[in-house]
C-alpha cells in the first residue's frame, strides 16, 4: 500500500493548489466588480485621492502657485472643485512634494477639460499598466516562468486588498512599490542610470527613500547614488524654475502642519506603529503619538545600519535578505502609510521568500504564510480593530510585525545552506516548479 501514498498526496496537493487559487480569483473577481462600479457611479470620485491630487495641479494651472503649500489656498481650491463639498475637517491635503505635482499635472488639465470622472478612468488605466509591469517583475524575481507559477502570484497581488485601495483611490502606490523593486533590480545588474531613475520615483514619498537609501550605501553602490543625487539636483532646479524658487521652502515649511489635515484618513487607518499607537491611546494623545511615532522611525533606521555593518553586506553575493529586512523595517516604522500603501510589503515578502529558497532553507511555510496574506487581510478586515477590546488583537498589525521577525532572525545566505531533507539533489529550477505544488500541499498537511 505504500506507494499509494505519495499518489493520494499529489491529489490532495492539487486540490489544495486549486482551492487557494480559487479563493483568491474569487477575491480579485470582487474587487474588480467593486472597483467598476466605483468608475461607473458618478460623483463617487469626488470622495477619493484623486481629488487631493487635482487640488495640487489645479494650484499650479490656475494658482495661486505660491499656494500650493498653503493650508488656506489648499482649502477654497478643494472645496471649489468638489462643488461646495468638503471632507471630514474642511480638508484633506496635498502632500506629495513639488515635483510629483509638477510631472502629473497634464492629468489635471485633462481634469479640467473632460471631467474628473473621465481623467480618473485614464488615470486608472495608468494604474493598471503599472500594476502589470509590477506583476511581471516580481515574477522575474521569484522564477516563475510557468503559467501555473504566474497564475499563484498574479492571482495572489490581484486578490490583496491594499492592492484595490491604490486602484479605487488613485493612489500611487503601486507605482512607489514597482519603484522599490526596481531599485533592488537596478543596483543588483549595475545599472545606476535606472537604478536613480527609480529612487527619484520613490522620492514622491519621502519617507521610503532613507531606508532605501541606507541599503545602497551598505552595499557601496557609489555610483547609483551619485546619479540619483544629480536627477535630484536637476529635478529641483526646474521645479524652482517652473513653480518658483521658494516652492520648495514653503513645502519644507509648511509640510507639518498640512500633514495634520487627513479629512477622513486619521491616523487610526495606518498600517504602521503610528497606526497601532493611535487605535490603543486614541486621536487625543496625537501630539505624543507623532513624537513617538517619529523616534521609532529613527531608532529603525539605526537598527537597520547595524545590522548592515554587522552582517557584512556589502560582502554578500545575495543581498535579497538584506533589501527585504530594509523594506519591512521601512514600512512598519514608517510616520505616514495608508492601507493603499501595503502594497509595498509583496517586494520583501517575494525577495525574501526566493532568498530562502536559493539557500536551501525551509522556505515552503513562509510561501504558504505569504500567498495567505489576501485571505487573512480580507478576513481582519471584517473586525473592528479601532478601538474596544479588539484595538490590541489587530491582526493585519500582528502579520507585518511577524513577517518583519522572521525576515530579521532567520537571514539565509549561499555559504548557510541547510543540508536537503532527503538524499537528492537540490536543483534550484525543480524547486522553483514546486511553488504551484508545494504551497498547497503544506496547506494540505502533507
């Protein structure tokens, strides 16, 4: 009877792969039902980023331009363009820094002349073309070049709701996470021209690009550094040019105080400490909460270059591990990140799942773990976690916190490979055709 066994395991470990992959079609198919009717039902843009978005670029086509950082200005403008409407507190603010405003107000203008509904549709499709360039790279990264492989991935991005979020509010925050990738992919073929192209990208969030920033230093990437810093230089020049030599002062200046203006995005919603911080103590306690909230950031930063220095980075063939400890540490600490903004997570939990696997470690329940990262967001987003009893079971909390600890505690490497459970070879290609099979079949108990 025994070699009926591993026959019975690959019927189990079919249907296993078949159920996880239906669940999250399923998943997909209903945020993209959710995502249409949000295009399709009119005024319902009026109540998103995008519009946040349109009162920057509507500053510069019609000014003030000198208002574009100006909580007053920003006001009358927003206000003007949702029609006598308004969010929650009068406003909600644009933040993104000067140049992000400047290259994408051609979107505005076409706001102006088609309608807001018709420019979020062309920005969303904008979206969508970034979200496939994104798809295909974190496929590239993991290996999988079978259409099974490609099915698990691409079904599991589609089927992750920070991912609808960026797409329902026009957010950018699937091109930031294509950005954060790209700037791995960039330093690890030596490419600095486009490895700079991308950290500029990333720079429309500041505060992603310390930590990336840090990561490249530790690798010694000079040269990738030193032309980023050039596109910087010149991208301010002519945005000083375009919009007035002190527009980058007052977005300095006043960037604290517009930071505060969330109309109905508190600080309650963040992914991130700040987040946990301010469901537990509340929107009262803001003032200690954001000064926290900001030592945490530095104190990550910190942890971050020591273990760089400590784990000899710069001398490792494989710095996945590394750039995926960098992201998480970023994500997690960071002072300003929305659930659209989680996005960003699927580049660690990808580089660091494949790190895993190249180094012959157990690498199988971390994939499982990860590909069950859309089931698990979709069910925490059932309970309210905002405050009562269920403030400290945050779940999706809890996931980015676990996830951050195991990529820090267990950092495989080529020369820590673990000996095979088995006496055969490892072929890293056989491994990689097991994504489709393995998964489930750890989901199955085998």
């Amino acid at each position: 009877m025994r070699p009926l066994y591993p026959a019975l395991n690959a019927r189990r470990r079919s249907i296993c792969q078949r159920a996880l992959i239906a669940v999250n079609v399923g998943l997909a198919i209903g945020f993209a039902f959710a995502g249409l009717r949000n295009l399709a039902t009119p005024g319902a843009v009026i109540a998103s980023d995008f519009t946040v978005f349109w009162t920057g670029w509507s500053l510069i086509l019609h000014g003030p331009v000198s208002g574009l950082y100006d909580e007053a200005a920003q006001r009358v403008t927003q206000q003007g363009l949702m029609g006598g409407r308004y969010f929650e507190g009068g406003l909600m603010s644009f933040l993104n820094p000067p140049h992000a405003a400047l290259v994408s107000v051609p979107v505005g203008w076409l706001a102006d002349h088609v309608g807001e509904q018709a420019a979020f549709v062309i920005w969303t499709g904008a979206n969508l073309a970034v979200l496939s360039m994104f798809v295909r790279s974190l496929c590239d990264e993991w290996g999988a070049t079978a259409r099974q492989h490609q099915w698990m991935l691409t079904s599991a991005l589609l089927a992750f709701y920070p991912v609808f979020c960026a797409l329902k509010n026009g957010q950018t925050s699937i091109l930031l996470a294509l950005a954060v990738l790209g700037v791995y992919r960039a330093a690890k073929a030596s490419h600095p021209w486009t490895g700079g192209a991308w950290l500029l990208i990333l720079s429309i969030k500041p505060q992603l690009v310390p930590m990336v920033v840090l990561y490249l230093a530790a690798r010694r990437c000079w040269r990738l550094l030193s032309y980023a810093s050039g596109m910087l230089i010149v991208t301010v020049a002519i945005t000083a040019l375009a919009l007035g030599p002190m527009i980058w002062l007052d977005y300095l200046r006043q960037i604290g105080t517009l930071e505060h203006f969330w109309g109905t995005g508190t600080p309650v919603y963040m992914l991130n400490i700040r987040g946990s911080l301010t469901r537990m103590i509340g929107l009262g306690g803001h003032v200690g909460i954001d000064a926290v909230s900001y030592e945490v950031w530095l104190v990550a930063m910190v942890l971050v270059g020591m273990v760089f220095v400590r784990r000899r980075i710069d001398e490792r063939d494989d710095a996945r591990p590394a750039y995926a400890f960098a992201i998480a540490m970023a994500l997690l600490s960071n002072p300003h990140l929305f659930i659209h903004d989680a996005v960003i997570w699927t580049v660690p939990l990808v580089l660091y799942a494949a790190a895993m696997r190249d180094a012959e470690r157990e690498w199988r329940p971390f994939v499982q773990f990860a590909l069950l990262w859309p089931v698990l967001f979709a069910a925490a987003g059932v309970l309210d976690v905002n405050s009562g009893r269920l403030t400290w079971l945050d779940p999706q909390m809890w996931i980015l916190i676990a996830t951050t600890a195991i990529i820090g505690s267990r950092w495989p490497a080529a020369d820590e490979r673990e000996a095979p459970s088995d006496s055969s070879p490892i072929d890293p290609v056989v491994r990689v055709g097991e994504l489709s099979i393995a998964v489930p079949g750890v989901l199955g108990g085998v």
